[in-house]
C-alpha cells in the first residue's frame, strides 16, 4: 500500500490478508469480504489457493507459488512446529526466494520496484500506466544490451504534492538516468542526464486519442523540454537521448514525486548519510549530521534538495540522487528485505501505481522478464555516472543556470558504454567468460566464402538513414554480383548496431556478405536450425549504417574511464557532503 493509500478504511494491504486455514494448516492470501471467505473450523473444502476479489485474483501462475502447509503468514509467526534450522519452508521458500531476488534486481529500475514472490498479477496489471511511445523504442532483448530510460518528472500529481515542483507545468525530465546492462549482464552503467544540458531535440511524433501528432524539433534547448512541453511524451525523451548518446533505448519508465514518497516507505526506509547539519527550507529537508533512514516526504527532500550539499547545483543534486538510490538498491537486495513477504507485497503495491511504462514494459510479466535478466548482477559492479558537461559558455559568469556537453570527456565515455565497458573492474571469472564468448564470436568469420551469385539475404532498414535498404540492395546488385538479394523496406524494430541473422548452414554465405558489408564479428548473429535452399538470409542496418561499403561494427572502446569522471558505485555508502 502507498504512502498516499495509509489509513483509507476502503484501501486493504495485501500483506495483512494472511489467515489460517485449519482444514489445511496454511496460512491463504484473503483479498475478499464474502462470507466464504472467513476462516473457519467448518472450511468447505481442502485448498491451497484461496478465492480472491475480481480486481485482485490470486496467481495461477505455477512461477508464483502460493502457501504452502508450514509456511508462515507473511511478517509474522504461525502457530504450530517451529520451522526447522535452515529449511525456509521447502521447495515453496526456495521458489519464493529467488522470485524475491528476481524482485529485488528492479530496486533502482523504479527507486525499488519490488515485484515480490506473491504477484497477484491482474491486480498489479490493472496499476500499470502504459503508453504507445509510436517506436520510440521497442523491447529489450535477451541476447542483447539492455538501455533502460528511468524518468523522474516534476509533475504535480497525486495527494500531498501541490509544494512541489512548478505549479503551472505539465511535466519535465526532471531526472533522468539511462540504465545500461551490458550484453553478458556481468555489469551496468546508469548514465544521469542533466536536466539543464543544452542540447537539440528532434521531431517527435506524438500519438494522441488514435491520431499520431508531427511535434517540430528545437535547437538549443534544456534537455527537460523533451518531455511534456509542447505535447511531447516520454518517446521525444527517448529520442533525445538516442541523438545525443548514440545509444538505442529499449523502454522506458516514468514515475513522479509519489514514487520516493511511497517506495521508501514501503522498504520500510532508506539509509542515508550526510556529513554536516542540514536545514533546507526550501527542500524542508532538516537533518543532524551522522547516518539516518529516511522514508515519506523526508526521502523526497533528500533527492530534492539543491541547497544542502556541494556547490548548490543540479548537478550536486545528481550526486545525492545517485547515492540514494545506490541505497535503495542495497536496502533492497539486504536479507531483511528479501525474506520479508510483507515488505513485497507493499513494494509490488507502491511500486505499479508510480509506475508509467511503454507497451514493452506493459505488463508484469515483461517487467518480471526484466527483472530475470537483472537478477543475478552484483552490486558491486552497477556504477552511477553522469554524462560530463561545462557551464554554458554564452551565459554570464554570475548567472549560470544551463550547461553544454562536455566532449573530451562524454566521447570516450559514451564509447565505453556502447563497447559494453564497465566502470568498474568486473571479477577475472566475469572476464574470462565474456573472453571466451568473444572468441565464439570471432569463430564465425572463419571458414570458407560462397560465391556472390549465391548468397541469398533480404535487406531491411531497422536504424540507418531514409532509402538505406534499397541503396545497400542496389550496391550489392551493381557492385557486388549480389543477385538474389531483396529490399523489405523498414524493420519492425530499431538497432543500434547491424545485424546479420543466418542459420548454421548459411554460414558460408554470411561470411562472403560480412567481408562486402564490412561487418564485425559481433554483427553475426546464427540461428539453432539449418534453413531451406532458398530461404534468405536477413540483414538489419542498424544505427550505425552510413552508406554500403563503409565498415561496421563498433569501434574499440576504451579500456579506462576519463579522468575525473564522477561515480557512485552502488556497493559503497558514502556521505553526502
């Protein structure tokens, strides 16, 4: 239950619904009111899933498991034999654990989304707002980096929120983070985009009540006008931040001003440290120097405050952010959080009520996806940043307020995180299997070429410019003696980067187009199934295209950080000065 939910006789937490079924000796997950629903010594019929209310039905899922005979009501302590040393309750906690560790991997995606083990998943579905973004972006992959766009905006929604933010708008990017999960999900890298970044932003068509609506693109403008000014929605975001970084978004996720105020409060508080007394009257946040646990409006000050620590900048404020949520993550991921059914519940309430997504999020069983892909990356190797920048130089000295992209600095950065390149050093086992995966990789490009006239592959453009599939289709024709080769227009999805899909036995093929088209090892992809003698091969120019013949692939990234580049990494608490 949210914050905002606290005390209303209508409102039931989930987590208080656990009671005793003395037919069975389990203890069920009660959502309803009807009589049939009371536990009794003259229960009906032996069950192990209870009845639930039409807007909340119990999972039928077998991934979720429900009570079983010696599981204990969440929070608290049956009555009965005492739970042997060590067993957690069987298979059913074993199960339970690791979708808790599953939910745990989405603290920071959404300041702690909690998906814990008991989803109710029509109820948690039916909290969702999802939004058509019009291609914006498309849906993470499995085998493939992961660019996660996390949106705070200053939005003025909800109970308790009328003293913040600007009164009169309908939403900025007031924080904005890309989250990067590298390739082998040994690593990740959240990127923070200053809100005051000058920056250009592109055209943005706007889906509004079925009708797509052409919003013109500006040139100079704060990085926060992307979302909501001018009609524009969190998509422009997304294809803001693409311009700018070079890197493909997959999602997005949009939360406001409640999200803190009720995730803090549904883990039960965040730890925070600062090393001096803090009085911001405009943020009202008040706090003695040492460490604290914050939760409610106390947490919103912190990550809202400009005036407490550093230099009073926005960009100081990115710093205690990124702290914040590095404990949250921690908070999070702790023991006392995992093994706790009713912080779950709570945090699965808090968390799909705050949340906005695109239609590739749309559901709990995408997030869960998600969450899968997360679930078992360390902590110590998730590294908060923020894209380097230089005061505006067009502004006067005393009156700076904007910022401009730093390119000596963001350059080798944005290199590292497109090339996959933690932040942080990643243990030698890490290492060695993202090596040996490499190698693979490479293999693909050794063994014998097929003949020009026989390579059969069908051209689609999913990133590079307009007309691309149909120039590289006319170069391979006239140049290459590439006959049985087609032009299909647009792909469904956007790349980053080109790929080749083939099967094992057009391996001969793919190699003879990968030395004409110039493609890296890792533009390869090869299927598990041989294909019929006729069927094409297909070949998807990503972001990265420019014209036939010029080479692909990602360039080498750098092995090192520039000098001087903030970080939070997210294992480590620090106070905030």
């Amino acid at each position: 239950m949210d914050a905002q939910s606290r005390g209303r006789a209508e409102e039931i937490d989930p987590a208080d619904q656990w009671v005793l079924n003395p037919r069975t000796g389990n203890y069920e997950l009660r959502l309803g009111h009807s009589p049939a629903q009371q536990t009794s010594a003259g229960a009906p019929r032996r069950t192990r899933r209870s009845a639930a209310a039409p807007a909340a039905p119990a999972p039928t899922s077998p991934a979720v498991p429900g009570p079983r005979r010696g599981d204990g009501p969440p929070g608290g302590r049956r009555s009965g034999r005492p739970r042997r040393p060590g067993g957690g309750g069987g298979a059913a906690a074993r199960r339970r654990r690791r979708l808790a560790v599953t939910g745990g991997t989405l603290a920071f995606l959404l300041l702690g989304g909690g998906l814990g083990s008991y989803l109710y998943y029509q109820h948690l579905n039916g909290n969702l707002k999802v939004i058509d973004t019009g291609g914006a972006g498309g849906s993470f992959k499995k085998d493939q980096p992961i660019n996660i766009l996390v949106i705070g905006t200053d939005k003025r929604s909800g109970e308790g929120n009328q003293g913040y933010g600007d009164a009169d708008s309908v939403g900025h990017a007031d924080t904005t983070i890309l989250f990067h999960v590298s390739k082998d999900r040994s690593n990740a890298t959240a990127l923070s985009i200053p809100r005051d970044l000058i920056t250009d932003i592109p055209v943005c068509p706007t889906k509004t009540n079925g009708s797509v609506k052409q919003i013109p693109g500006t040139k100079g403008s704060r990085f926060n006008n992307s979302l909501g000014q001018e009609g524009r929605d969190p998509g422009c975001t997304m294809r803001t931040v693409r311009q700018l970084t070079g890197l493909e978004v997959d999602n997005f996720m949009m939360v406001d001003f409640n999200a803190v105020k009720a995730l803090s409060t549904a883990v039960g508080g965040v730890p925070v440290c600062v090393a001096k007394d803090v009085n911001d009257r405009d943020s009202k946040l008040n706090l003695k120097a040492g460490e604290h646990r914050l939760q409610g409006e106390q947490a919103l000050a912190f990550v809202r405050t400009r005036h407490a620590f550093g230099n009073e900048s926005d960009l100081d404020r990115i710093k205690t952010q990124q702290q914040f949520l590095s404990s949250m993550m921690r908070e999070m991921k702790s023991k006392e959080t995992l093994t706790s059914p009713k912080k779950f519940f709570s945090l699965a309430e808090a968390a799909t009520k705050s949340l906005t997504v695109d239609q590739g999020l749309g559901s709990i069983g995408k997030l869960t996806d998600l969450a899968g892909e997360l679930k078992d990356m360390n902590l110590k190797n998730v590294t908060f940043t923020t894209l380097p920048v230089l005061d505006n130089p067009n502004e006067p000295s005393n009156r700076k307020a904007t910022v401009v992209l730093n390119s000596a600095q963001a350059g080798p950065l944005l290199e590292m995180i497109r090339g996959d390149v933690s932040l942080t050093e990643v243990e030698k086992k890490e290492h060695a299997a993202k090596e040996a995966a490499d190698a693979k990789q490479d293999a693909l490009l050794q063994g014998n070429r097929s003949p020009a006239g026989d390579v059969r592959v069908d051209v689609y453009n999913g990133g590079g410019p307009a007309q691309a599939a149909s120039a590289t289709l006319t170069w391979l024709q006239n140049s290459k003696g590439v006959y049985k080769a087609s032009n299909h227009g647009n792909a469904s999805a956007r790349l980053a980067a080109t790929q080749l899909e083939f099967a094992p036995n057009q391996a001969d093929m793919a190699r003879a187009l990968a030395d004409m088209m110039g493609l890296s090892a890792a533009a390869m992809k090869v299927g598990t199934v041989d294909a019929g003698p006729k069927t094409p091969m297909k070949l998807t120019l990503g972001s990265d295209f420019k014209e036939p013949g010029a080479p692909l692939g990602a360039p080498e990234a750098p092995q090192q950080a520039p000098d001087g580049l903030q970080r939070v990494e997210a294992d480590k608490a620090v106070c905030a000065k």
